[in-house]
C-alpha cells in the first residue's frame, strides 16, 4: 500500500476534508480552475476521477499533461478563468485553490469567480481558498481597493466574509462549511469558502 505523500500528493488539507466527507464521491467530473502544477490532482488522478484543469500557465499545463499521459491533452487547457471554454453546467467539483487572490481589481475578481462558478452543475461544490483579511485586519496595508499589502511583504486582492456572503447570494449558492479561516502568524491569512450550486 502507498504510503500517504504517495497517494494523495501534496493536497490541500482542506480540499482533503471535503474528500473525507465525501463531497466528491467516485466517478465524479471535477475541474481545477487554475490547478498550477497539478498538486491537488494526484490522489484523483491515482483514483480515476475525470479530471480537468486550467491555468494560465503554459508550463504548469504542460507539467500536469505528464502527470495525466492516458488523459486526453484537451483535458488540461492554457486559459484564463474568465474565458474558459468548457460548458456550461458541466462540472460535478470545481476547485479553486489559492487563485483568486490574484485579481488585480474587482473586476478581474468577478470576472475569474464567475468563470470558475458558470460550468459547476446544479447540486455542484465549489471549493475555494483564498487570502482574506479576516483575522489580520490590524496588519495588512491597503493599496487600493481591495488590494493589500500582507505582512508576508505580497500583494493580493483580499475578501472578507461580507464579500463573500454577498457574491454567495448573487451566486444562488448556498454554503456547505461555514467559512473557516487559517492565520499564518505574521504571514497571511487563508480562508476557506465552500459552496454548493443550487438546482
């Protein structure tokens, strides 16, 4: 048997709990939007899910095609999130781990989260990760709007759950985890958004 680093990769943890509750069960269609070099896709690759991602980097696309060779090259695109061609409705799971903090402005925000949301099918999970303020307000800088200089010394577009709970509302999403936040001391903070698609 494999041992743990082995067969589920350098996970999430928290991408790790939703497989635990069993958010995404076998034979499920589950799409990472902006999936990197495929470090949340290794135990769903080992397990035969139908797997797909997006990133706008060519080279993490290329690295996980390597990880994927008996999946077709189309499974795995080069594509901003907010001009992705996959359809509409056609994802059981779509993960989105660390990549909205990147948008430079409200705008880009909507416009990379409504991308990500628009192929989740009714009854969906969509999984998110990212920086937030919660926790820290008293030490990050804002830049402009909502772009912040953290105490880690980046820069990031961050949400707070009056944000959140709003573009969940105009989602029609419904949370299935309350929010959960992880502080890095000094560093940042991380939060986790977890919503269902309503039917």
């Amino acid at each position: 048997m494999p041992d743990l680093q082995t067969q589920f990769g350098p996970i999430d943890i928290y991408l790790f709990d939703q497989l635990l509750k069993g958010r995404i069960p076998p034979g499920s269609r589950v799409l990472d939007a902006g999936c990197g070099s495929g470090r949340n896709l290794v135990y769903l690759l080992r397990e035969g899910f139908e797997v797909f991602g997006v990133d706008v980097d060519p080279g993490a696309i290329a690295a996980v095609r390597e990880l994927a060779p008996h999946l077709p090259a189309r499974n795995f695109r080069d594509e901003a999130l907010e001009a992705l061609t996959f359809d509409n409705a056609s994802f059981d799971f779509v993960i989105s781990s660390a990549v909205l903090h990147f948008a430079r402005d409200d705008r880009e925000f909507e416009a990379m989260l409504l991308g990500s949301w628009r192929p989740l099918k009714p009854g969906g999970i969509f999984f998110c990760r990212l920086a937030s303020t919660i926790g820290i307000e008293n030490q990050v800088e804002r830049i402009e709007g909502r772009r912040f200089k953290l105490p880690d010394g980046s820069t990031r577009y961050l949400v707070d759950e009056e944000l959140l709970a709003d573009m969940g509302a105009r989602l029609d999403g419904e949370l299935v985890d309350p929010l959960k936040t992880t502080v890095v001391q000094n560093q940042r903070s991380m939060t986790t958004w977890v919503m269902r698609k309503r039917a």
